[in-house]
C-alpha cells in the first residue's frame, strides 16, 4: 500500500509521510546504509526479549523476519523461542505467508528460507 524502493527503504516524495509517493531515488549505498541502520535497530529491540543464546544464522533469520514483518509480529516468537519449541516456533514462522487475505508462493519462499537458515 505504500511506495518502497527495496531493502525496506520508503520511497522519499512527502516529508510528512515518505512512503505515500511515487518518484525519487536512492543509491545502492544508502539503501545498504538504510538497511544495515533498521536490522540493527531491530536487533537492539529483541535481544533483550530472548532469553535463551541464538547463534548468528539464527539471528540473521530473526531479523530478516523482524525487518520483513515488523517487530510485533516478531515479538509473537519470542515465547516460543525463549521455551525452545521449535515445533511451535516452525508452525508460527511459517504461518505468515499472506498477502490480500491469499497465500503468497514469494512469502511462502521467503519465510521456508528464513527457516532453514534458523534451524541449522
């Protein structure tokens, strides 16, 4: 519903809502920036929330599900992280996969991606 140029970034247009206009720009670096600035603010939001230690593809997967999805739905997998059911947290991850109230095969992909690289 909102222009988005990529990796998260809101297209500029509106200085009070960016992400409401076609138009404008942005490099690859900044894109990068902009990226690398949302994951980490992320991740300064849910390591406090975890409770339990996560190595790096598994963080990598939680974040690249946080940045996609939000950090509310993000904070819906905290208890079943932190209580190390991973069956439950796999039916719970894998369940966001809608798009316009139909199952999307590109967030189906995109989160079976997500947690293959969480469960290695």
């Amino acid at each position: 519903k909102k222009w988005s140029l990529g990796v998260g970034t809101k297209c500029p247009g509106s200085t009070s809502d960016p992400g409401q206009y076609p138009g404008g720009s942005i490099t690859r670096e900044q894109a990068a920036i902009d990226s690398m600035s949302h994951a980490g603010s992320d991740y300064s939001y849910l390591k406090p929330l975890i409770s339990v230690p996560l190595n790096a593809k598994q963080w990598a997967a939680f974040l690249s599900f946080s940045y996609n999805l939000g950090r509310g739905n993000a904070d819906n997998l905290v208890n079943n992280i932190n209580n190390q059911d991973w069956q439950a947290l796999q039916t719970q991850w894998l369940a966001y996969v809608y798009s316009g109230g139909q199952i999307s095969q590109h967030l189906s992909d995109r989160r079976q991606a997500e947690w293959q690289m969480f469960i290695i």
